[in-house]
C-alpha cells in the first residue's frame, strides 16, 4: 500500500494535544532508543486534549522528543498521513486554530 504525500507540518504541537492515539510508553524506551517489541505496555493510550509526554517545545516550535528513535518507526504518529497536496500546509492546525473545542 502506497503512503500518502506528508503535507507541511506547522510545528504547533496541537496534533500531539488534541489527537487520541497510541504512544510509547516514556517508561519503556531504552537507553539506545529502542523498546521490548513483545512488552505489551510499550504503547499507551495519549487521550485527546491531553500533552503527548514527548511534545516539548523550543520557543513556539512543538517538537517530538523521540522522532529520531528507532522507536518512533512504525508508532501511528509515524504512520500518520494526510490527504492534500504536498507542499500544502497541515489541514489539522487550521482546524485546530478554528475549533472552539480544541485546546490550543
């Protein structure tokens, strides 16, 4: 199955506080960056409207802590795609920005 095109991501974090999807455990990640594939508490459930525990931000520009990992790969936040063009802006941060009921 082809992947999507990755839209421009606008570095808000408000995907990493909104969305409810599964994250690796921070509890879990080993010292070299990879997790026990057959643990099954290495994923955990980050609800929607609550922080990711590897959002952190540098100034204004949300960041993913474990992006680079070996564990990241593979997690539904690496997986995740968006239908647009791809040098197109993220569709989610302007719904955020719009949404009375997203947390900004």
């Amino acid at each position: 199955m082809k992947r999507g095109l990755k839209m421009i991501c606008q570095r808000c974090g408000f995907c990493c506080i909104n969305l409810d999807v599964m994250v690796v455990n921070p509890r879990s990640i080993r010292p070299d960056g990879t997790i026990d594939s057959s643990d099954p508490g290495t994923m955990i459930n980050k609800q929607g409207g609550r922080k990711c525990p590897h959002l952190a931000y540098i100034g204004d520009v949300a960041v993913c802590t474990i992006h680079d990992l070996s564990c990241y790969r593979g997690t539904p936040c690496d997986r995740f795609d968006q239908i647009g063009p791809q040098d197109g802006f993220c569709v989610l941060a302007a719904y955020f920005k719009s949404s009375p009921s997203a947390e900004l």
